[in-house]
C-alpha cells in the first residue's frame, strides 16, 4: 500500500526507517548525556560517618564503613589546595608504614574526572586509598573551615582528633603511635 503525503509517495518500510533513526537519535543523545555528567555522585542520607557513601577511582560508591578499623585516618583535599597536594604523598607514606591504619582521602568538590587526572600527576602510593566528592558533602559533614583536614576515627566513627591545617609526616606517625596506645 502507498500513501501519498505531501506530494511524495510514502510506505510503511520508509516509516519504519524513519522511525528507527529516530530511536537510534534519542540513545546516542541518552548515552552522549550520560558520558558528560559526572556519574560517580553516591547518595548520602546517613548520620553515621561509617554509612557515607563516595566514589572509588573506578566509578563505584564506596562506603567508609569499608574502611572501619581502630584507627582510620580520612583527609580531604582538592587540586587547587598547595597544602593538600603536598600532604598528599606523606599520607600515602603513611598508609605504607601503617598498613594496619587505613589511610583515607577524600576529593573535594570537584569533578571526578578532574581529579583523578590531577592525582595521577602526582607520586602518591597505591595504598592511600582515593574518593571522591564532587557535592563536597563530607567536608560539611565534618564542619571544616580550612584546608586540608585531617580526622582520626576509631571503629565506631567517633572522631578522636580533628585537625585542620597541613601536618608533616612525622606529625602524623606521632599521632598514630598516640592515638594506638589510647585505643
């Protein structure tokens, strides 16, 4: 059967090709979408800092229950901090030294990807493990006002020692032997 509209004659197969060229037009705009929003935003609803959820390296939401331990230290930092950045590496010594501590850092507020590309720039080791927080929530969940932060939590989140401002490795070792003879 042929139809006729608008002067050209039109069958079913031209409708189907239109049609699927349009459904083919929406998914690539779906997935072309996808690709250019920050994806790794995990959602947080809990009170508890061992149920807050943030993104690993690799896109996944992780919960710092994962990290629990007697002593975990969490530090946030971001790529326009100099202070962050230096202590970056000193924090991963730690965590090299103190394999029994995890060793924590969080990513503030800026775009995953950004950040990712900007620590792969840097020599930090493998075992301070990364996250990521393009909402910037931990960083308000622990009431900060300066750059960067430390907190040292035990097994059941209570912070035992906040501290603000750039700390030396060796600050950090004294720290972790304190705080290991208290717990």
């Amino acid at each position: 059967m042929v139809f006729v509209v608008g002067g050209t004659p039109y069958n079913r197969a031209m409708g189907k090709i239109a049609f699927g060229l349009i459904v083919i037009g929406i998914i690539s705009a779906i997935v072309w979408l996808e690709r250019s929003v920050d994806v790794s935003v995990c959602t947080n609803a809990g009170s508890d800092i061992y149920s807050l959820t943030y993104s690993d390296e690799k896109g996944r939401c992780t919960q710092l229950s994962e990290f629990k331990a007697h002593i975990v230290v969490i530090n946030t930092w971001a790529s326009w901090c100099p202070f962050c950045v230096d202590e970056l590496p000193d924090l991963g010594q730690l965590a090299e030294e103190f394999p029994e501590v995890p060793v924590v850092a969080i990513n503030r507020g800026e775009e995953t990807k950004e950040a990712q590309a900007f620590l792969k720039s840097l020599s930090v080791s493998k075992k301070l493990y990364t996250l990521f927080d393009p909402e910037d929530s931990f960083y308000a969940f622990i009431k900060g006002f300066g750059m960067p932060e430390t907190i040292f939590i035990n097994q059941t989140g209570e912070i035992l020692l906040h501290k603000r401002g750039v700390m030396s490795l060796e600050e950090m070792r004294e720290i972790i032997l304190s705080l290991q003879k208290e717990v």
